[in-house]
C-alpha cells in the first residue's frame, strides 16, 4: 500500500461478517454433545470468530499484542502520577521482555510488537517498529495534541503494521499501549464522540489522589472547550484532544478489520481507539473482541457505547495489553470447543 492512500483503502475495504460461516458455526455448536447453548459466551466467540475468518477453523497459532506508544504534552498539567519519561524507558523495558505484556504473552504464546509511533525520545533497539510521526502531542489543554495529517499518519502506522503481521501469517492479534498520561486524553476522546458526562468519563488512571483527579477532570474541560473536537468528524477529534499512540491503535484495529483478523481490545484506552475506530467505519466493530472491565472510571460507560460485554473482570489498570492477551486462550479455548468436542451423530450419543 502506498503512503497517504492507506487510510482510505483500509477503510473501504472493510467488510462485514461471513454470515454463511456465523450459520455453520452455530449448526456445529448445536451439534456438540451438550445441551444447547451451555457453553454460554464460549459460543458466541466461537461463531463470531468464524464469521470474522470465514472459518470454522481459523490458524490462531501465531498471535501477537502490538504495544503503540507515544508520549503526550498534557503531562505538564499534572495529570499523571508517573513523569513523563517513563514512557521511553517502558518502551524498553517492553523490547527487554520485562514488563507485565512481556509475561503475559509469554504465557500465552504470544508475541509482544513493539511500535515507536510517537515517543518523545530517540530509541534505539532492533525490535522496535520504528513509525514516529513526532516527539510527542501539543498540551491538549491550551491547543491541538496534533494536526489532522499527522492522525491520519499514526492510523496508517497502525494499519501498516497490522498488514505486514498479516503476511506473516499472524491470525489473532491485541491491542496495547504506553504513554504517560494517556487516560487524559483517552478521556477526552470519549467526551467529545459520546458528550459523555466528564465525572464519569475522567477516572484515576495511574492513581492519583483527589486533589490530581479534580485537575485531570478540569484539564479534559478545557481541551473540550479550547480544540471544539467536531463530534461527527473522529479524525478532528484524535486530531485535537487525541494521543498519537491512541491513533496508532485505531489502525491496528481497523487494519485487522481489513485483513478480516480477529482483534482482542485491551482495557479503557484500547477501547476508546476501538470506540474511535467503529465511528471511522462501523463495520470495524465486528472484528473486535472484548477482553476485560478495567478498573478505569469511564471503561464500562465505553463498553456500552461500544456494546461489547468484557469476557474478564480481575479489576485491572495497568494497560499495556495484559487483559487482552489474558483473553486470548478464552478465544482460542472456543474455537478448539467448536472443533475437538464430538457431536452427538460422531459419539453415539442419544439427543434429549
């Protein structure tokens, strides 16, 4: 794919379900030697994933999280219990394998992709994925974290990333993310596609005590009140109060979308990308999976924007990826259900 048309290939080019492979599955799934519908969510999965693949028999053995990241210049408000140049020596600890992602998808067997699309430092490792568009976003609080060109790169880095795990032969993927003060304009981004209420949306991100959350929540207002994000135009809204790893993410999902991969979504921040995502093309939503609730303020509020119902809830907020890699053998524990249980015809077994 060439540069500056990726985008809007990407976007036309997504499509819907195999609805014929949705029928297929849910005929097996009743097949199965159990009584109907007794595997509960483990079901859905299984067909919906048919549907994304178009197979009842989807290659899920290479799966990888891409962790984006990018720094963010509304740190300056305090909006963090972390500095900001945490971010740049996360990024590393990342490629080290150190992190919790890192042992997370080690025990899932899956790959940990590292993407460098907007970190305020020069980084240097042979595992980095090196798509910086620039050192860091404006201050969202006084003025635009970015320009619109500059978000419509970060979604292509995004998208381009995903396109060359593709050929790879990747078959499940999960977002991930760092950047300090991320949830800030997470936030912001949910406020301005949803007018949802601040004090739902705004929670403690990294924990923050009273005094630093009211100033977050005050910081989101303003960045409302000082870009006037268009809530019909995603673009003007990741361009104004959005992070350039939150836009990265965005590709990622709507370039699994078009690969027609299925895409585990991670916690508040994967989910307000997703939430971004489904507004740019709607039919992206089906490609995406839930992983768990976070603990994060606003992230069941965005799930039901989303209608997406979280598979895990184990009260996590650490991001990275690690709710969506620890969903990944629930996805893969339904597809094997699906294929490995005997029918009732196979096993000899009387039907009520």
């Amino acid at each position: 794919m060439e540069a500056h048309s990726v985008f809007n290939q990407t976007i036309a080019g997504i499509g819907g379900l195999d609805e014929a492979a949705v029928r297929e599955a849910k005929r097996r799934l009743d097949r199965l030697t159990k009584p109907p519908g007794s595997l509960g969510r483990l079901e859905e999965i299984a067909a919906r994933v048919a549907g994304m693949t178009g197979t009842l028999q989807p290659d899920l053995a290479k799966k990888a999280v891409v962790v984006m990241a990018g720094d963010h210049g509304v740190c300056a408000e305090g909006v963090s219990a972390f500095p900001a140049e945490v971010t740049p020596q996360m990024v590393l600890n990342f490629l080290n394998g150190g992190a919790a992602v890192n042992v997370l998808a080690r025990h899932a067997g899956a790959d940990v992709v590292c993407v460098d699309v907007g970190v305020n430092a020069d980084l240097s490792h042979p595992d980095l994925i090196d798509c910086k568009v620039r050192k860091g976003t404006g201050n969202i609080a006084v003025g635009p974290a970015m320009s619109r060109e500059e978000a419509v790169r970060a979604i292509e880095a995004g998208i381009l990333v995903v396109d060359r795990l593709a050929r790879q032969g990747y078959g499940l993927l999960a977002t991930g993310e760092m950047g300090i003060g991320n949830t800030t304009p997470s936030s912001a981004i949910f406020v301005a596609l949803t007018g949802a209420d601040i004090e739902a949306a705004v929670g403690r991100g990294t924990g923050i005590g009273d005094e630093a959350l009211a100033r977050k929540r005050d910081v989101v207002r303003r960045a409302i009140e000082a870009n006037r994000p268009d809530r019909d135009d995603p673009l003007d809204v990741l361009a104004k109060v959005g992070g350039l790893e939150i836009a990265g993410l965005v590709g990622v999902i709507l370039g699994a979308a078009v690969s027609r991969i299925p895409v585990v979504v991670d916690g508040f921040i994967s989910s307000v990308a997703a939430l971004a995502a489904s507004r740019l093309a709607p039919l992206s939503a089906h490609y995406m999976l839930p992983s768990h609730l976070s603990q994060e303020r606003g992230h069941r509020l965005l799930t039901e924007h989303l209608g997406l119902q979280p598979i895990l809830g184990l009260d996590m907020r650490l991001g990275e990826g690690t709710g969506a890699v620890l969903a990944f053998s629930i996805v893969e524990a339904a597809i094997k259900l699906m294929n490995e249980m005997a029918t009732f015809e196979s096993a000899g077994v009387s039907e009520r």
